[in-house]
C-alpha cells in the first residue's frame, strides 16, 4: 500500500477515534438544568437571571431550557438545580435543592431581602455552605457580597448619634473630629475591619437600614458626647466643662441592624478660666476636655466592644 494512503487511513482512524471518544464523554455526563420559582413570573425572571451566571461559574455548566419544556422522561434521567424564592410575612425564605448533579446543593436560608444584591448574595452564601472549595474562587470575585464568609478586610461605618436633648451639640464640631480621628485609628488597628471612610451624623431615632449600604458595610461603631458645663467662681477658675463619650456598636444580620455593644467613659472634668460666652471659645473648650479624656479612656473596653462585630 503506498505511504500516502497509509498516512490517510491512520489519520482517518485517529480523528475517527478522537470524535467518537469526545462523543462518549459528552454523552455520559448528564446535561444540568436550572428552574427558578418566584412567588411572580416577574421575580422567577429575575431569580433566574441571578442564579445561572452563579451556577455556571461555581457549580456546574447549565444547558437552556427549550420552548416545549423538558418531558418527564428527561427530567428523571438529568441533573437539576431548583432556585426557590418565598416571601411571607416580611421574611424572605431562599431554598435551594439538587438532584443527580456532581455537585450537590441543599440549602434553606433567610436573607435579607428580596432586590438583586441581596438574592445574588443569598445565592452565593448557599453555593459556599454546600460546595466549600468553591470558597476561595467566590471570595475573589465576591468578598463584598459576603464580608462574614470571606476572609477579606471588612469596610465598617463610624458615625455620629446626635442628641437633640444635648444643648452644646451646636458647638461639638470639634470635639466630634478628635473623637473620630482617634476611633478610626483604634479600628484600623484592628484585624479584618477598616473604617469606611465616610463620616456621617445621624439622629438616635435615624433608621441605619435607610442611611448605610448593608450589602458593602457590614457593621457600624456611632458615638455620642454627652457635655455640659458649670459656673464654679473661685480664685482661679470660672467654671468646669466636663465631657463624656457613649460608644454603641450595630452589627447588620437577619436583614436589621442590632446593637451588640456599648461602651461608656468616665466624665473628663476640666476647668476653665473664663466663662464662655462666644461659641468660638466653648467649641475650644469643649475640644480640649474631649482631648485629655482620650488620654485617659480605656482602650482595652473600647477594643473589646468593637471587637464584637467580628463575632
């Protein structure tokens, strides 16, 4: 037999061989299929929408559902992914099941709500629970999406609780800066927690939910400066100013904010030579009480009340 037609026929068998072999492959792995159940066909788009480019990236590649459906006969014999989504007297219950799949997903949990961040991330934290190798591939692309699982640096807010019972609050503007400059110190110190760099003042009664980004920032350390003053005439003094600090801890989970610690100072006494009657001179005042306080607050409690939210 001449070379030529030898080098064909092998190449023929080769390829042959190469495409029977993919074939087989192909044919033993069962095609997997992702169902979305909202409580509307609109969420059930959206549960969809959010689950598959999830699934095909940390599960398993999915195949497309045809127009007819798929018959009973083939639905027994593939791998399915159920996505279900309940709402129920403001709960939002996410429920995830398999069937013949390599990898399997069974999981029920509650999140935080029902807009897309907050099932994208309902849906990630049930991948982790059920397939934990995926963990270090999923906190790579999605650490923000799940500050608790990831061992990532979690972004928390410092604010600021005003009182409108306070009557010095009006000139606390300095006083407020030393108190967060040295509370954004203490937290960076800190492993695993940054503070998120945006300073705000709220109400007491200020709903956080409203204000902070849940789905970026985890936790939440405010303050209070509870201040007054008083007239004490003597030979030297004018008066006293005294200053004090209550330091509250929220931590978001279960789709709320909740207080999980606080923490108040001593009161800083320190008296002044004249009585203040321009608020210029009182803001001074107030500030350098808040100093020496500092120098004096113990940071150990203030640590350990912060450290809370790691927990």
């Amino acid at each position: 037999m001449p070379l030529l037609k030898i080098l064909l026929s092998s190449s023929s068998l080769i390829f042959f061989f190469t495409i029977t072999s993919s074939s087989a492959i192909a044919a033993s792995k069962k095609a997997c299929y992702l169902f979305a159940v909202g409580e509307t066909s609109d969420s059930s788009q959206l549960l969809d929408q959010l689950a598959k480019p999830l699934f095909n990236a940390f599960v398993s590649p999915l195949e497309s559902i045809p127009p007819e459906g798929l018959s009973g006969k083939k639905l027994k014999k593939s791998c399915i992914f159920e996505v279900t989504l309940r709402i129920s007297n403001n709960q939002h219950a996410l429920q995830i099941t398999s069937e013949r799949s390599e990898k399997r997903i069974n999981s029920s949990l509650q999140i935080d709500g029902s807009s897309p961040s907050q099932i994208e991330s309902g849906i990630l934290q049930a991948i982790l629970q059920s397939i934990p190798q995926s963990k270090s591939e999923i906190c790579q692309r999605f650490s923000d999406k799940l500050p608790q699982h990831c061992e990532a640096e979690r972004t928390i807010a410092v604010i600021y609780e005003s009182s409108r019972d306070n009557p010095e609050e009006d000139v606390l503007g300095d006083a407020r800066g030393v108190v967060w400059e040295e509370l954004d110190e203490i937290i960076q110190e800190m492993d695993l927690l940054k503070p998120s760099g945006s300073r705000q003042i709220l109400q007491p009664q200020t709903n956080l939910a409203s204000t902070l980004d849940s789905a970026k920032i985890f936790g939440a350390v405010s303050f209070q400066i509870m201040a007054q003053r008083e007239k004490k005439k003597s030979l030297m003094w004018a008066g006293m100013v005294d200053v004090q600090v209550k330091i509250k801890v929220y931590k978001y989970k279960n789709g709320a904010w909740n207080q999980v610690g606080s923490y108040t100072t001593l009161t800083q006494r320190r008296p002044v030579r004249k009585w203040a009657k321009k608020p210029e001179m009182l803001r001074t005042q107030y500030q350098s009480a808040v100093h020496k306080m500092i120098k004096k607050w113990d940071k150990n409690n203030i640590y350990e009340t912060i450290s809370n939210l790691k927990n």
